[in-house]
C-alpha cells in the first residue's frame, strides 16, 4: 500500500479538500487527489504512518 502521512491528511484537511465531518475512504482521498491509486500495481488502499 502506499504510504498516507498524517501530516498530509492534516494538510489536506486543512486546505479544504477533505471534509473532517463525513468518513474519510479511500474514494473521498482519491477525489481530492491526496493519493495516486494504480490498481495496475493492485494498490486497493493507504498504509497510514505517522510522520
């Protein structure tokens, strides 16, 4: 899985792009262009790490 940092979820919370208040999924991550998804390489979600 490719890695998520919560730095950047935070980031990206805080830019708007990620609505806090609903459930956050891979869909909404995608959508906002937080992560790049290649199913090619079967990545089906995010490793979140802590950074």
């Amino acid at each position: 899985y490719p890695p998520l940092s919560l730095r950047r979820l935070q980031y990206l919370i805080d830019l708007g792009r990620v609505d806090p208040m609903q459930p956050i999924d891979l869909t909404q991550l995608v959508n906002c262009r937080g992560v790049a998804i290649q199913p090619l390489k079967q990545d089906y979600g995010v490793q979140l790490i802590d950074e």
